[in-house]
C-alpha cells in the first residue's frame, strides 16, 4: 500500500517539476530581500503605483533603459576559464568582416534606419557618438571641398564622393573623421564609446564596429520581461542578418543582461544539478551495499524525495532564483541520507527479506528520526524571520527532512519487502547457538563450572597433543566420561561410609 500511494505521489511531483507547472524564474521588476508581508516590500508591489511621482517617473521614462547594442567584427566566443571569474580570454577577430565595402556601407546604413522604425527603439534628439557612425560619417562627407577661410582642400573627404563610398576613401576617410570627431588619435582607441574600431598598428584599419541606441525596454529583474525583450530584438536582428552582405552577416545583438544571463543559466543548471546529485547519490549507494537491487530501490526513494519537495515549494510560489536555486540542488543530496541509512542496515542483515526489513527499520528508524528532528527544528526556528532568504532555507530544511524521513522509512522499506531477497549467509545469533550448545555439554558434567570462553582455554590445553614428541604424549592423559562417572561413584560411595561410621560413634 505504501508503494502504491507515496509512489504515486512521487510520479506526480515529477510531472510538477519538470513539466507542468515547472521550475519557474522571477517575475518581479525589484530583487525582493524581505517577507511580502513587510512594509517596504508592501511599497514595492501595492503602494508605490499609487503615488505620482512614482508614476511620473515611469511616464516620463526616467531610469535606465536597456540599451540596444550590436557588433560587428568580434566573435561572439567566450573562451576564458569558466571555472575563473576573472578570466575574460582573448579575443577573436572575424576575418570575413568588411564594413568599408560598398555594399556593406549601403546596408549598414539601411540597417541603422530600420532600427528607428522598431518599437523598441527609443527615439533620441538628433544623433549621438554612440548612435549609427555611419550616419554621422555622412554628415562628415557631405562638406564643402573648399574651405576658403582655412584654405583648405577636403577632396576627397568632401561631397565629391558619393554614398557609399569606394573602399579606399572610405578607409582613408573614416579616420580623418574620427580625429576630428575625438580631437585626438589618441582617443580612438578609448574603450567604452560605440562607434568604429580601430586596431594598433602605424596605418590603423577598423576591425570591429559597435552601433548602440536605447531602447524603450527600463531594466528589470523580471525575466519574463527580459525575455520577451532579448527575444524581440534577437528574432529581428537575425532575419535582418539574412539579407546582409558577406562582410556583414557575423553581427550579434547584446545588451545590459547579465542578471538575465544569470536566470536563464538557473533554470536548466538546476536541473542539471539535480540529475549530478541523484547520480552522486547512486555512485555512493553501490559500493556501500554491494547490490543493485537495494541501490536502486534507495536511489528511487531519493528521486521522490528531491522531487516532492520541489514540488511543494513551486506550488507554493517559489521561483528559481540564486539561492533556490541552490536549495534545489542540494535536495537530493540531503535526501540521500535517510535511504543510505536504511539501506546499509537491510544490506548488513541476514535471514529473509522481511526479518530483513524489520532490522533494518529497528535499528535505523530511531537514529534518522533524531536526525530528522533536528535538522527540521533548526529549518522551523527560522521560518518567522523577516528576511526572506532566511525564511526560505528554514521552510526547505523543514519540508527535506520530513518528505526525506517519510519516503525512507515507509517506502524504501516497504520497497526492499517487495523487491528485496533473502540472505543465506548465516546471522550471528546461529553462531551464538553453535557456541552455547558446546558450553551446554560441558555443563552437564557436575562439579565441572562453564563458561563460554571455556573452550578456548581447553584448546590451548589440548595443543600439547599436537606435539610428536614421545615424553609428552606419555605424559598426557585422557579422561573418558565413563572413568569419570567411576571415579565419581567410588567417591560418593566412601563419603557416604564415613558419614555412616560417624553417626555410629555418635550413637
């Protein structure tokens, strides 16, 4: 019965999981510290859309915006150690990019007047540095060529060269501009500023190009938000690509979302981390029982356990954030524990299964209660503080250790009497039988005291036997019972002639 119900629990808490409702990510605008009952969390989700300088603000689009950022040139390639935050890698040029190619030029600049017709773009006054360089650099080469204050001659940096221009005046071109855009060479190679990007060498070429705008998009730490904006822009960035010349087709869109970055690599590590942990948890089992059959049967009370869980705190509105995410991937390996507890001790007994099981429940059912109790007392303790981290590891640590006890007391067991099978190595308490049997013999020899390390010194006795030499086996005498039981009359039989002849005396 117990089978049947807890592990049809466990089913459905798999279904939860991973797939309906599932493991959800956060959907508020504000990282949330605090218990929703606590004012300033109040403020944040009721009261603050009530004021009118709050609602002014988001009106008047006050607050950062997601800016809008793509590049060209750079491989979109992380090839640090992950495994070190502060490893950022080498870069990796792309040698196929080509931006003062006619071609190239035209599309760019088509590109950059398709973005402002996108709902997602935030119209700005009049162009920026950071904005689409090509427009400016129009704006550059649409001079006079004749300057007859300065007497200068701008040819061909001029309105003589029509757009798009040829590869070798706009190369040419390109750098003038930016010397008098930045005022100094120097500043053409300032990180952080969009625009063309320029390699260190004495004739400097671009090698990249980065093209910024803002977005109507505020930030947010919701990720359904910042999904729906990373996936608007990507989507439309790519059929944008499509169309692309060669030497423009390896662009790539990005934008402030790291903490977004950060949800989405939650929610399928998580998972992956469950599915470490169970294997963990099996890899442990195996050589500590010596036998598939109970490693399995604890690896499935483990699963259910992990599993329960989860889907008790997601019905209950958890969303994967940084430390749920963690709680979620230390379930299993805190639910392991009662089921290896349970496990050793049905490995360790002898007999039939269910002599088995009752050993194991006898021996391991009071020592994880305790456990159990105490972990779970601790979780409790911390489920009224204001903070809600600490309110979210008080209420896993209460719910692990009871689900986790549950399923290792009445469905493993109950699971080892079903699938289980019985030891024919013989228990220790046959061999105290054996043992008291033999002490038993020797007692029914009167005036002989037992023991029932009494045989061991008589071996020690009897090793002289062993020895070949001659004097010794002489000198060693066996006494049979029936001597013995001679001896013994003759001796019974005089004590009583004396007792006979003294009472005739006394008489």
């Amino acid at each position: 019965m117990f089978v049947i119900v807890l592990g049809a629990i466990g089913i459905g808490s798999v279904v939860i999981v991973f797939y309906y409702p599932g493991l959800q990510l956060p959907d508020l605008n504000q990282f949330q510290l605090f218990q929703t009952s606590h004012p300033f969390e109040q403020y944040d989700m009721v009261y603050s859309s009530k004021f009118l300088f709050e609602r002014f603000g988001k009106d008047i689009g006050t607050g950062s915006k997601m800016p809008l950022r793509w590049v060209w040139g750079v491989k979109a390639i992380d090839n640090g150690n992950h495994m070190n935050p502060a490893s950022k890698g080498h870069i990796e040029f792309d040698h196929n990019f080509s931006v003062s190619d006619p071609d190239s030029q035209k599309w760019l600049s088509e590109f950059c007047s398709r973005i402002k017709r996108q709902p997602f773009f935030q119209p700005t006054l009049g162009p920026l540095l950071p904005n689409c360089f090509i427009e400016s650099f129009k704006m550059y080469m649409s001079r006079r060529c004749i300057d007859h204050i300065d007497k200068i001659n701008r040819t061909p940096c001029c309105e003589t060269s029509p757009f798009p221009y040829k590869k070798e005046v706009f190369e040419f071109c390109l750098i003038k501009a930016m010397e008098s855009l930045y005022q100094t060479p120097r500043e053409l190679f300032m990180p952080g500023v969009a625009g063309p990007k320029f390699r260190r060498s004495a004739n400097p070429t671009v090698s990249a190009i980065v093209i910024e705008f803002e977005s109507t998009v505020p930030y947010s730490m919701s990720y359904t938000e910042m999904d729906y904006f990373y996936s608007q822009v990507e989507n439309w960035t790519q059929h944008e690509l499509k169309y692309a010349p060669p030497g423009m087709q390896s662009g790539w869109f990005l934008s402030d979302l790291q903490f977004y970055d950060l949800q989405k690599t939650l929610a399928s590590g998580t998972v992956i981390a469950l599915i470490l942990s169970a294997a963990l948890g099996f890899i442990v089992l195996v050589p500590a029982t010596l036998s598939l059959v109970i490693s399995s049967c604890a690896l499935v009370a483990m699963i259910f356990s992990a599993t329960i869980t989860i889907a008790i705190l997601v019905l209950h509105g958890w969303k994967l954030n940084v430390l749920e995410s963690v709680a979620i991937s230390t379930s299993a390996g805190l639910a392991v524990d009662f089921n290896l507890h349970y496990a050793l001790s049905y490995a360790n007994a002898n007999g039939a299964k269910s002599a088995r099981v009752k050993c194991a429940l006898s021996s391991s059912s009071g020592p994880t209660a305790a456990a159990a109790l105490t972990t779970g007392f601790a979780g409790i303790f911390l489920l009224r503080s204001n903070l809600l981290p600490y309110s979210q590891i008080g209420s896993f640590l209460a719910l692990i250790m009871v689900v986790s006890w549950t399923y290792a007391t009445f469905f493993l067991c109950s699971l080892l009497q079903l699938l289980g099978s019985n030891s024919a190595k013989e228990s220790p308490a046959e061999e105290r039988k054996s043992v008291s049997r033999v002490s038993s013999v020797c007692s029914g020899v009167p005036n002989l005291e037992s023991h029932e390390l009494e045989h061991l010194a008589d071996s020690s006795r009897t090793n002289l036997t062993h020895s070949q030499s001659p004097s010794n086996a002489s000198a060693t005498t066996v006494v049979l019972h029936d001597d013995y039981d001679n001896s013994h009359n003759k001796i019974v039989k005089k004590s009583s002639d004396t007792s006979n002849i003294k009472f005739s005396e006394n008489d």
